[in-house]
C-alpha cells in the first residue's frame, strides 16, 4: 500500500557520480550511486544497501538547460525492491 508516511520513511544516504557527453546543445548522461538505506514504512525498519542507475539527456538553450531521465534503483535489505520511474528536471548553467 502506497501513502505518504511510507515513501517519507525510506531513506538513502549514499554517493554518486554524474558522466555526460561535451556535445552541444544536447547532452547524453549517466548518472550512477551506492549507498545504505533505512525502511521505516513496515511495522519493523529495515537497513539495507541501493544502486541507482540513471541514464538521461540534457538539453542547453542559452544556458538553460532541460532534461529528462529514467532512474532505476535496485534496493536490497531483507528483500530485494525494483524501482523504475522517470524524471524531469530544469536548470541555468553557469559554463
């Protein structure tokens, strides 16, 4: 069962890289993490490990950049969770 007190229980705290492509305007990226997390969402918490996968395009118009991405997160504590789910996101670069 999906609410809001369960996806505010999952916590991941762990380090991450971003790889893109120099092409221009549009940019490819991968982005990639491990960490350790902490489920609060069941009656008893549970500690665990994730991965994150996320490939991804930014796109650069005048410094404004766009993108979009699909993560994929594999989370494993005493039992494996699959997440696949998408993403947009908008920003300035200063480059």
């Amino acid at each position: 069962e999906f609410t809001v007190s369960n996806i505010l229980a999952l916590t991941q705290v762990g380090l991450g890289a971003r790889l893109m492509t120099t092409t221009m305007p549009v940019r490819f990226v991968q982005g990639f993490g491990l960490g350790f997390m902490n489920d609060a969402s069941e009656e008893i918490s549970r500690q665990g490990v994730f991965a994150l996968l996320e490939p991804g395009m930014d796109i650069d118009v005048s410094h404004f950049i766009f993108g979009f991405s699909t993560p994929v997160s594999l989370s494993i504590s005493s039992r494996a969770f699959l997440e696949l789910s998408g993403r947009v996101h908008f920003g300035y670069g200063f480059w």
